[in-house]
C-alpha cells in the first residue's frame, strides 16, 4: 500500500512538473524577433515634399531593410521633419516630441533651408554638432547607429535656375556639406553623399518632383541605394 502511494505521489509530481515547465517555455518572449526603430530627421527632403508617404527616402529604407529582415521582425519609423525647416526648427521640434533614446537606426538630413533663408552660416557650426549629439543620444547613445546625409543641391531644379545665382547656391550647398561632412566623420559617424544625385536634375528631369524643386520618387530611391549597405551593416542584417 505505502508502494502504491509513493508513486502516486511521483507520478502526480512528474505531471504537474512537466506541465509547469511547459507554461514556462511558451511565456518567455521569443529572443529571435525584433521590432526595429527608425528615426528620420529634418525638413522637406526627409518628409518627402510633393512626393507620397511611401515614395519618401525614409519610406523606402524601411521597405528596403524590411526585404532582408525575417518574416517574424518588425520595423517602424518615426519622422520629425517638416518643409521650411532650419537647424533651429528642428531642435525646437525634437525637444517638442520628448523622443525616447530607443532606435536602432536615426538619419539626420538639415541645413538647405539655413541657405535658403540667409541664416548666419555661424548659426549651422553651432547647431548642427548640437543635432547630431542628439541624434546619438537619441541612437540609444550609440553614434554607430547614426547616419548623416548631405544636403541636396536645389540649383539644378527649374525652381533654382530661375533664382538669379544657380551658382551661388551650389557654391553655399558645398560650403554646408563640407562642414557636416568634415565634423560628422570626426566622430566616426558614416556620411552619405547624395548631392552628386540632385545635381543630375537638369539632365535628368525625372529626378525632380513635380513641384519643380524636391527630389522625386526616383530620386529618393537613388538615395536609398547608398544608405541601405549602411543600414543593413547597423541592424546586423
């Protein structure tokens, strides 16, 4: 009798082990999947003006990326840009958002409307280095998750060509370019040029939007060729 009820007891205790070992695996959160985070800073060229939603660079390095992640992960992307935007309308807007230092990946692309508008070029030495520590911050303060894109050349658009000085504006444009790409890779931070792109716009018409200013949809996808190796390599993918 005492036979019989100690392995009751045993078998009882086997069941109800293995069930709870069972309920624990199937808990634990499956290490495998991730839902990536993509931030995209900066004005007009960032969010993509006269072009749709998904013909936008941002929108088209998530879809890109997205081709090379498994089935089981996720990625999704914030925008804080908006047409007209300077260096200091994008600071004000990021302290306006209270991002959380939580993505994978941050493109900054700022500084044309600084030119535009005949702001000091002081004014960009001074706030482009502030953005780009915040972009680092907000990179989950990890600078290898960075991406600082060079600012288009608008002279080579019908819009530019009827301003009194095409060149003028090229010559500015380089000027920017220059000091983002020469702090930006200071830090080690990966620059991608796409102004050589823009600068076909004349030659190529279909790489201007409708609006006779802004890259197109094509254009935007020549960008995303050269930043998508470098996206691959910080996701790990």
């Amino acid at each position: 009798m005492k036979r019989q009820i100690y392995l009751f007891i045993i078998l009882f205790l086997s069941f109800f082990g293995c069930s709870n070992d069972d309920e624990t695996v199937q808990n634990i959160p499956n290490p495998t999947v991730r839902n990536i985070k993509y931030l995209a800073l900066g004005d007009s060229y960032t969010i993509g003006q006269s072009v749709c939603d998904y013909c936008r660079f941002p929108a088209q390095l998530k879809d890109s990326l997205k081709n090379y992640l498994p089935d089981t992960d996720d990625i999704s992307v914030k925008v804080v840009a908006q047409t007209g935007w300077t260096t200091t309308n994008l600071k004000n807007a990021i302290a306006n958002e209270n991002l959380i230092a939580e993505y994978d990946l941050v493109t900054l692309l700022i500084g044309v409307n600084n030119q535009y508008q005949n702001r000091p070029f002081s004014l960009y030495e001074t706030e482009f280095p502030e953005l780009l520590q915040t972009a680092i911050t907000l990179a989950k303060g990890d600078k290898n998750r960075v991406i600082v894109v060079s600012i288009p050349d608008y002279a080579f658009t019908p819009f530019g060509q009827g301003s009194s000085n095409p060149e003028n504006i090229s010559d500015q444009i380089d000027e920017y370019n220059l000091f983002a790409k020469n702090h930006t890779e200071s830090l080690g931070i990966e620059f991608v040029n796409i102004t050589d792109i823009t600068r076909e716009g004349l030659n190529h018409p279909d790489l201007v939007a409708s609006d006779n200013l802004h890259p197109s949809e094509l254009a935007y996808s020549k960008f995303v060729e050269r930043l998508l190796p470098i996206g691959k390599n910080i996701l790990g993918i």
